[in-house]
C-alpha cells in the first residue's frame, strides 16, 4: 500500500479514527492492539495498551491484557511494572485475586 511501507497502515488508519470517536469502547482498543499483535508490530500493540490504560484506567481487561502481554513475551520486568500501575488503581478485590495465576509468575 502506498505511504505505508509494513502494509498494515490502513487498519491502522481506521482504529485510530476509530479510538479518536469513541476512546471509551474497550472493544476497539483489543480489536487494535489484536491486529498489531497478529502482525507482529509489539511496540505498537504496547504503544496501543498503554494508551488503551490511560484513558481507561479503570477497565481491568485492558490491564490485564497489557501485562500479560509482557509476561509471554518474556518481558517479567515489564509485566511487573505494568501490573504494579493496575494495582495503583485499586481494582476491585475480587478482579485481581482472579488474575493471582498471572501474579504467580511475577
């Protein structure tokens, strides 16, 4: 495609319009950072989590996702990091004692 060299820049074209419409859909921001995810653009599915978190920052399946994220990318670091942010938010009890699987790992 023409101006976009990895050939994926249009999809991207339309969920930035998309997040720019509605930036408090849930939906569009895991459709997005699904479609940089599949393929294979990691900083920009981090770049979309973490844009996905600071506008919804009380939307825990967004966090989620990010840090688990990091974590299969082996990024342990990261994934604590980002982890430790979620829990600045106070989720409610019972949101991240069902994420301790992923917390184990950390």
């Amino acid at each position: 495609m023409v101006g976009y060299p990895d050939g994926f820049g249009t999809g991207r074209s339309v969920f930035e319009r998309a997040v720019g419409k509605d930036h408090r859909n849930c939906g569009i921001w895991v459709k997005y950072a699904e479609m940089e995810m599949r393929n294979g653009n990691v900083d920009r599915v981090r770049n979309v989590w973490d844009r996905a978190v600071t506008v919804l920052p009380r939307v825990d399946q967004l966090w989620y996702k990010y840090a688990q994220l990091e974590e299969v990318l082996g990024n342990v670091r990261e994934a604590r990091r980002v982890f430790e942010r979620w829990m600045e938010w106070m989720p409610e009890e019972q949101r991240w004692s069902e994420r301790g699987g992923f917390t184990r790992g950390l």
